[in-house]
C-alpha cells in the first residue's frame, strides 16, 4: 500500500485516547517500487474528526526520501522554499497548513520539486522528489501534526482519522481508516462510612 496512516499509540491506556494531551498522527507514503518515473508533486489531505479542536492543530515534521523538514513547533501554517538546484537539480517547495473555515476543518500538505529554470514542477521522470522506493525506503517519506480532543467531547466518543495522497497526475491512494475511543473523564469514586453502635469500628464503603 503506497499511503498509511498512524496514530496515537494507546497500548499503556488500554486503548483509551486521553482528552488532556496533544495526539499525535503520521501519514506515511511511498513511491511504487515498481514505478518507471520519480515522483515530483505530493498532496496530502485529512480531515479532522469533529471531535478534535482544530485551533490546536500544530504540524509536525515532514520527510521526502533522505530529506527532513523541521516545524518549529505550535505552528499550524508552515510554507518553505529549500533550494537544491545545485545538488539535486530542483528547489523543494513545501507549503502545509489546516483551513479552519470548512466543516470539518481539513490540514493540507504540498509537497513540490520546482525546475529552478522554469519555476514549474519539475517533470523530467529521471530525477527529482521521491524515487522508486527500494528496502531502504529512500522512496518513502511522511507528514505529521498532533490535534486535542474538545473539552466538551464525551468518554466513549469516536475519534477516526484518515487522509489521502495525490502523487502527480496519478489517482489517490486513500489510507485506511484509524478508529479509536476518547477517554476525556477522570473517574469517579463515593466512599461512605457508618460507625457500628458506639464502638470505634466503622463499616466502609
């Protein structure tokens, strides 16, 4: 599967998704190994869960084959132009973000190798974003960001996260869907106690 998606790990919560901290999601995807031509155009889309605030998404660091992007964190915007021109034969344009005026909001990622001559995306199929994967996965990369869980959300809700991946011109690649349950309640505990007669014992429960 050329797309896949991650998210918090949950085996120490018994499979709970905690309300008080930031989640964490990764999407993951690689060029087809079996593919001719290099990629040079990535698009990622998510959309949030209702159930996740999207005023505190923050994006995390991004990787294409043997490159790593930083996020500085607590952003939820990032645009950079890397240029590679004399290495790579490309400058590498990332733009990233979460559009907060569609219901649900929805994180977009774009990825680009740009033809330093022309200012268009590179197109020659020999060289430029993402190769072939091979075992090393040199043709693989990932996005990441972390979104909470709204205050109001109820113990037992569904958080589900999915994305999708456009390479090129080429169809989507869909990962599948994460489904896990928010525990955003402390528990609650009533201790009564009863003194037996006049004694000093006292039945407590």
């Amino acid at each position: 599967k050329l797309a896949s998606i991650e998210g918090p790990q949950t085996f120490d919560t018994k499979g709970f998704l905690p309300g008080d901290t930031a989640l964490p999601y990764t999407v993951n995807f690689n060029n087809d190994p079996g593919a001719s031509t290099y990629v040079n155009a990535i698009r990622i889309v998510t959309q949030l869960d209702p159930s996740l605030d999207a005023r505190s998404f923050a994006l995390g660091d991004i990787k294409v084959g043997d490159i790593t992007i930083h996020v500085a964190a607590g952003q939820s915007s990032f645009t950079q132009d890397i240029d590679f021109s004399a290495t790579r034969g490309f400058i590498l344009r990332v733009s990233a973000g979460i559009d907060l005026f569609q219901n649900p909001a929805s994180a977009t990622w774009v990825i680009q190798a740009v033809d330093p001559l022309t200012g268009e995306v590179l197109t020659d199929p020999t060289r430029g974003l993402l190769k072939p994967n091979d075992g090393l996965n040199n043709g693989a990369g990932f996005v990441s960001w972390t979104a909470r869980i709204k205050d109001d959300v109820a113990t037992g809700t569904n958080i589900t996260a999915s994305a999708r991946v456009l390479f090129d011109t080429q169809p989507p690649e869909d990962t599948g869907t994460l489904t896990q349950v928010a525990d955003t309640k402390a528990p609650v505990s009533t201790l009564v106690t009863a003194r037996i007669g006049t004694s000093d014992s006292y039945v407590v429960s």
